[in-house]
C-alpha cells in the first residue's frame, strides 16, 4: 500500500511539476490557414527541446491585426511574438516605440550567412532590428517560354532587349490564334500603389535605390539614371504602347486577368504566384529572371517587396522563450515548414527538389536581390506625396507630353514643393 501511494504521489509530482513548467507561446499574424499550419508544424518542433512549451497562433484580417497589435502593446496585453511583412511591423514600432531590438538575438542565432545585407536593412528601423527576417517576398520578371520561342528570341536581359521582344509579342502572333490580341506587358495603373508599384518594380530592378524619395526624403526622379527609367517607364504606356489600352483602368485584379488570359507576354511574378501558374493559367509556359538591365554599371535584380519577419514586444508575456522561439524560426526544419505552408523561406539549404524550375528560382534566392526602401518609413507624409505623383503621370499617361526631359524637370520641382510642404505638417 505504501508502496501504491508512494507511486502516485510522485506521479501527482512529476504532472505538478510538468505543469508548472508548461508555457504557452502566443503568437498573432494575418497568414490565414497556411501560418496556422505552418506555425504549429514549428510549434511541434520546437516542443522536441522544450518539453511542456506549446505554440498557439491567432491569424486576424490585416486591418484588425494593426488594430489588436498596437492597443495590446499600449494596454500591456501583448501576445508574446508578432510576425507580418516588414513594413506593417514598422508601423507598429511607429505607433508604440515598444518593440525589443533584435540585433543582439540575430547575432545569437548560429550561422546566419544566408541573409543578405538588404535582408538585414529591410529588418531594421529607427535604429534598432525589429524584425527577424524569416519569409523574403520576391518579384521577378516573367516571359512566356512559347512566345519567345515563337519569335526567335530568347529572355531579355537588357531593356533594349525587352522592347524588341515585346514589339514582337505585338505583331507576330504568339499566341498562333491568327489575331492580333496580345501585348508586350501586363502592367496596372489605376490607383497609385498599382502605378507607382510597377515603376518601383523597374526602378529597383533595374538596380536602383529609390523611386520618389531617397532615404533623407530628397526627390530623386530627375536624377539622371531614374529619370531615364521614369521616361522609358511612361513610353511603354505611351509612345511604344506595350500595354493594353484600357491599362489605364486596371489594378491588380485586371492585370492579374490580363496574365492568367494569356494577352500579354512580360509580366511580374511574384514567389506567391508561381505554385498557381505551374499548374493552371499558364500552365508553366512562362520563365522567371531578373528585371531588365538599364545600365552597364549596375546588375539587375530581383526585387525584395517585401521581407515577413518575427517580432517580440518589449512587453511579451514570455519574453525569453519568446526570443528562443524566434530564433528558432530560422532553423532549417522551421524554414522547410515555411517554404512548404506559405511559400517563402530566406533559408539557402532547404530541400527544393521537389519543387519546378520557377520555384526553386525563388525558393534558392537564385537572383541578385534589390530590397525596396519603404519610403513610408522615412517620411509619414509620403502616401500623400505618392497620390499627387500619381496623378501627375496619369495625365502624362492620357496627355503625353512632347519633351519627356521637360516634364521629368516639370513634375521634379512640383514634387519638391509639395514634399517641403507636406513636411511642415
């Protein structure tokens, strides 16, 4: 009988004591079904070197996120870790000033090699890491296979190169259905984050920095390497007419039809579209490269719109094992996970082999990366600076001008003006 209790009294022991050390790590983010999976598949994991933790994510809209994120922070009910793409997170730390700076826990994180300097400048703001980058977004520049073999021509590496492609894609027929429906590029205009998107897209492709605002909040569109990629930009609208007449009108859900109906034959395509089009749409007729080369003297890229990350508020309820938990999402079982629920990874030793061509592209980070700069980081007053641009080369694009140099000068000193006053407040 003694023998009998002393059994279950240390049993009651052992489970008091497994309860006592049981944490659980909650984590918010707005990846839907795909970061729960991917976040528990991690959560498992992680529990294999430390018993009794388990990891519970909560995926929320994008606009609620924001909205619990900050009131937590501010309220001192914080989730232990956030993750979301950079640019979000930086509006977190704009508003509440309360995320812990990483730097240190990356520095502690073992090899590390794989991220590259503009993964590490995209993570940071105000001085500090807020973010372990973890998810690259990737863009690259897409040509459909069949259409360049139709007109003899193979992908375009320079700018020269894509305008003669695409006034084949135009006039030859690549399609082979006898009527002449295609264009040279799919590209959207309507709003400004579909115009300015697409020159974002040229300009850091091409391997430039900036597209309106430098990272002082200087305009750099007349600087002469941006004003030749502006003016060759509008042309395509204009002058060369590579694109649908109605582009004008289109955002992301047109152009996205204009693509997925096989009319245009250049188009960008970003790491999220490629397990779709590999399978129906295109059907895997289409090659995936950096954007075209604009100048000798810099290397085309990919571009990194945007990196997802891991954060920890200062106030996290764990906040040690929190910072172990983010680590560990850049181990290789953590990356494989995220490479096969959501699609991106910064990882360069996962498994891929299973993957097409156009993915593994993407998933080996096989091109040269050029991160995009987030100007709304740097001056608040940017979106409204970036609506007036907007408008100012949608008029070009229904009006063109008839000097192009004169009007990149033109809209130059008009930008300059309304940022300095926009920076007053």
């Amino acid at each position: 009988m003694k023998t009998i209790t002393r059994t279950i009294a240390l049993l009651m022991t052992t489970t008091l004591a497994g309860m006592a050390n049981a944490e659980e790590l909650v984590i918010w983010h707005d990846l839907g079904d795909n970061g729960i999976n991917w976040f528990q598949a991690a959560g498992e994991e992680f529990a294999k070197t430390h018993p009794g933790v388990t990891v519970t994510s909560v995926s929320y809209p994008t606009d609620q996120w924001f909205g619990r994120v900050i009131s937590s922070i501010n309220t001192d009910t914080a989730p232990d870790l956030i993750y979301n793409n950079y640019e979000r997170v930086i509006r977190i730390e704009s508003q509440t000033e309360r995320l812990m700076d990483l730097a240190d826990v990356l520095a502690g994180a073992g090899d590390t090699s794989f991220l590259t300097d503009a993964d590490k400048s995209v993570a940071s703001y105000g001085g500090k890491m807020i973010i372990l980058p973890t998810q690259r977004v990737q863009m690259g520049f897409g040509v459909r296979t069949s259409w360049l073999e139709k007109v003899g021509e193979s992908f375009p590496a320079t700018w020269e190169d894509a305008k003669r492609v695409a006034a084949k894609f135009q006039t030859d027929d690549p399609d082979g259905n006898g009527q002449a429906d295609t264009f040279g590029f799919a590209l959207e205009a309507a709003k400004p984050r579909d115009l300015i998107h697409m020159l974002d897209l040229f300009m850091f492709g091409s391997g430039l920095r900036h597209t309106l605002i430098d990272q002082d909040g200087e305009v750099v569109i007349d600087e002469p390497q941006h004003a030749q990629v502006l003016v060759e930009f509008m042309k395509t609208f204009t002058e060369y007419g590579f694109v649908a007449p109605d582009t004008i009108n289109h955002s992301f859900g047109e152009m996205y039809q204009v693509i997925e109906g096989g009319r245009a034959g250049m188009f960008r395509v970003g790491d999220w579209n490629v397990k779709k089009w590999d399978a129906e749409a295109l059907n895997g007729d289409f090659t995936v490269g950096p954007w075209p080369a604009h100048f000798s003297d810099r290397e085309s890229a990919v571009v990194i719109g945007g990196m997802r990350g891991v954060a920890v508020p200062e106030n996290s309820p764990h906040k040690d094992l929190a910072v172990e938990f983010a680590q560990f999402l850049l181990t290789n079982p953590a990356q494989q996970g995220a490479l096969e629920n959501v699609g991106a990874a910064v990882r360069d030793d996962l498994d891929i082999a299973d993957l097409s061509e156009r993915r593994q592209y993407f998933a080996g980070a096989k091109g040269n990366l050029n991160a995009y700069d987030f100007p709304e980081s740097i001056a608040a007053w940017y979106p409204e600076l970036e609506a007036s641009y907007h408008r100012a080369l949608l008029d070009a694009i229904s009006n063109p001008p008839s000097d192009w140099n004169a009007f990149v000068s033109e809209i130059a000193a008009q930008m300059r003006a309304e940022a300095e006053e926009l920076a007053k407040g």
